[in-house]
C-alpha cells in the first residue's frame, strides 16, 4: 500500500488509494481532474493510467473541464504558488513520458487533441524520441557483450 503523507492535505491521496483499492479508478481520475493537480499523477507514489482505456478517459475528462470557464485569477494575480494544473498539454506530457511519442501522438490524434499542445510538447517529445534511440542502442551494446563474454567463457 502507498504512504498516505506527512498530516498536511493527506485526506485526497488517502481518498484516491481506497478508490483505486476498491477499483474506482474512473472516480479517482475524475476527482485528479477536478482537483486540478498533476503532482497527484507525477512521481513514485502518482496515480497514472494503466490501459488505453484509461488514458483515453483521462484525456475526455481533461478536453470537458477545458471546455469549461476558466477559473478566476486569484488577488494576487498569480497562479506559480500552486501545483502544475491538469489540463491537456500536462497529461499529454505525461503520457508521451508513460507510452513513448508516437504512441502517444496516434492517442491523442484519436482524441482529437492534437491542435492543443504546444512547441514545448513537440519539443520534449523529440527528446524522448532520442533517449529511446539511445538507450536502445545501450542495451543492444550491452547484449552483444554479454554474449562475447559467454562465448568466451565456453571457449
């Protein structure tokens, strides 16, 4: 079972543990997005979709809260106090980080989404694209030298 937290503002991630326990994991997005705090969804103890299903009800739930008025800035005219908000370009970002770019372009492309996100998405998963690359190559390495090793082992 996760952590619960540290006292302050626990009552949330202990509400979205016993709702993915209790498989309410459709409730537990739903209250992410109202929320509206992504920090519930990044991190070793985030909540993040597990199915294609999942992600697609993640991203319609995301595109309807959108569609609603936007929340009133506060006095003192700034938003940067807060955690980063759900809306489109943040769980997008995380899904191209979860299933890869262009598994996640084809997703969001389904979802009609694509005309939301910015250059900073484009841009982030461009360097996924690379990372994957490279660490493909990585592993590929290390499995051509492990087998000389073997093989030489046997000589």
């Amino acid at each position: 079972m996760r952590r619960i937290g540290d006292g302050k503002g626990s009552f949330w991630p202990g509400y979205l543990i016993l709702c993915l326990e209790l498989e309410r994991r459709r409730e537990a997005f739903t209250n992410i997005v109202y929320l509206n705090d992504m920090s519930l969804m990044e991190g070793d103890n985030g909540w993040s979709p597990e199915t294609v299903e999942e992600w697609k009800l993640l991203l319609h739930l995301v595109q309807n809260k959108s569609t609603k008025p936007a929340p009133q800035k506060p006095p003192n005219g700034n938003f940067s106090d807060g955690p980063s908000p759900v809306n489109v370009e943040n769980v997008a970002l995380l899904l191209a980080k979860a299933m890869g770019p262009d598994r996640a372009w084809s997703l969001l492309q389904e979802c009609g989404l694509t005309l939301e996100l910015s250059e900073r998405f484009t841009r982030t998963c461009d360097i996924l694209r690379i990372a994957e690359k490279r660490q493909r190559a990585l592993i590929q390495s290390m499995l051509e030298k492990c087998d000389r090793f073997l093989w030489s082992q046997q000589a």
